[in-house]
C-alpha cells in the first residue's frame, strides 16, 4: 500500500463495494482520503461514478453551476429533487447525497424532516446535507432519528452569503474559529456522519478532522481533511465566473466546448457539414 503526506494512503485497494456512510467513516479509521465531487444530471453522474468518486453531492450550487444565479439561495426544494433524482438513477457505487435547499429546513423540524424525508423517498439520495453548527443540531438530531443520515456544512456556508455579505475565508479569528471547533463537535453529537468544511484555514480544518470521529470532507480547507470536495462545474473549467485559490481546474470544458459550438457554426455556414458520409 503506497503511504503519502500525513501517512494516509495514496492508493487504497480497488473499490468496487457500494459506498455507505458506515464505509466512509472506516475510510476516515484507515487513513483513505474520501473523493467527493457534485453532481446535478444523470450524464455527469454516470461518469464521476464511473471515475469511482465515493460522494456525488447533488449541492444547492445547481442554482449558479446549472440555473446560472449569482448565489445558491434561489434554488427550490422542487428543484433539487429534481437533480437529485437524475442523479441518483445513475449512480450504482457512490453515495448520494442531496443538499436541502435554503428554507427547507430552517423554519421548523417538521418541515426539516419532511424535506428530508422527501428527498430519500422521492428523490433516491442516501443522505442529505444542512448548512450550520450548534444551532441546527437539534434538526440534525430529529432527521437522523428517523433514520436519514445527515451531513453538515461548517465555514463559508454559501446559503448565509447575505449575512455575512462576502465570500472570503472564514474562521481566521480567534472567537469564529472556536466556533468551528464547537459546531464541528455539536454536529458529531446530533449524529452527523460527516461535516463539509469550507473555506478555513488549513491549519483549524487540520486540527477539527483530528478532533472529531466523523470525516471532515473539505473545501479550500488545506490537505489535512478527511477528504476533498469541489464543484465539479469548476474543476472542469465550465463555471468560470470566478475562480477561487482552492479551485484545481484539472480541464478547460468550457473553452473546448464553444471551440467546438464555432467550428461546427463555421462548418453549417460554410456548407461543410454534412459530408454525403454524413447524410442518407
Ligand atoms: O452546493 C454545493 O455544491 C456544496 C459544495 C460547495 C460542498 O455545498
């Protein structure tokens, strides 16, 4: 077994056994960094399933990767079951999970557990993920009562950008950083199976994955988490409105698309497409 930084495996065995939250938390025992990546279509599910990514999260993000709004508040709960649910018909090994929108949980628990409820029985995710710390814990604690597993959100939580009004890292004073060490273990109590965590310093983020059980799956939190998230929309070059630090552009989809949109238009103008090869 190749052993890389912080003695975590490089390579684990082949993983072709059905993710659950019960196999990520012995991946977080035996050091294996978890690979998480969003998802909102049956195509793009197909292929990072396919590419043996553990989580496909079907985020609240579908309002600015796919709907083309400037934060993620606007996305519906009727929306996201929707992507959820294309999603989930195409994933056979990863564990899917489905961002409740904002205002489908905060107003009561009722209403939390129903949204939830419906995102399971309608929509096929596995799990859900909620945004914030203590104070949604006992929301946290009624879902996962009723037996849905839940994944909490820590640091930049996009569906607060109101509040705080930027998109800056987070927690980098003293007072907000204690306050991720509390949120982070208020969410292991309520039984939380894993926490995103967004946007800190990659030292609190080192230091929160150490001090709880549950896999710390992070996102511009340094390389000691438990894992890794992106937006796949912004790894793959496609949503390149803006392009944090944190953001690895592993391909350029969005110049090779309209590369290929032009030489097509270019063809159809030109007479040149189609071939008589091409026609009956
Ligand atoms: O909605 C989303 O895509 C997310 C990720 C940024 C973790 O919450």
């Amino acid at each position: 077994m190749t052993r890389e930084r912080n003695g975590r495996e490089a390579k684990p065995e082949k993983r072709d056994k059905k993710v659950t939250t019960k196999s990520l938390r012995l991946m977080k025992e035996r050091k294996q960094r978890i690979v998480a990546l969003t998802a909102y279509d049956y195509l793009m599910a197909e292929l990072l399933d396919q590419a043996e990514v553990d989580v496909i999260l079907v985020g609240d993000s579908a309002a600015m990767a796919v709907q083309g709004r400037h934060t993620t508040v606007s996305v519906t709960m009727e929306e996201m079951l929707y992507h959820a649910e294309l999603v989930s018909s195409a994933v056979e090994r990863a564990l899917v999970v489905g961002d409740l929108p904002f205002m489908s949980y905060q107003v009561n628990t009722d209403e939390a557990l129903r949204n939830a409820g419906r995102m399971v029985q309608q929509a096929h995710v596995e799990a859900v993920k909620l945004e914030g710390g203590l104070s949604i814990a006992p929301t946290i604690r009624r879902i996962v009562e009723a037996g849905i597993p839940v994944m909490g959100h820590l640091g930049l939580t996009p569906q607060s950008i109101h509040k705080f009004g930027t998109y800056q890292v987070r927690a980098t004073e003293p007072e907000e950083a204690d306050e991720v060490r509390r949120d982070a273990k208020a969410l292991e109590d309520a039984g939380a199976f894993a926490i995103v965590l967004e946007k800190v310093p990659a030292s609190l983020a080192s230091e929160v994955s150490k001090s709880v059980s549950i896999p710390i799956i992070g996102i511009g939190a340094g390389p000691e988490c438990d894992g890794q998230i992106l937006v796949s929309h912004d790894m793959l070059g496609l949503y390149t409105k803006f392009h944090p630090r944190f953001v690895r552009r592993y391909a350029e989809l969005g110049e090779q698309m309209k590369n290929a949109f032009a030489r097509y238009a270019q063809d159809v103008r030109a007479g040149e497409f189609p071939r008589e090869t091409e026609s009956y």
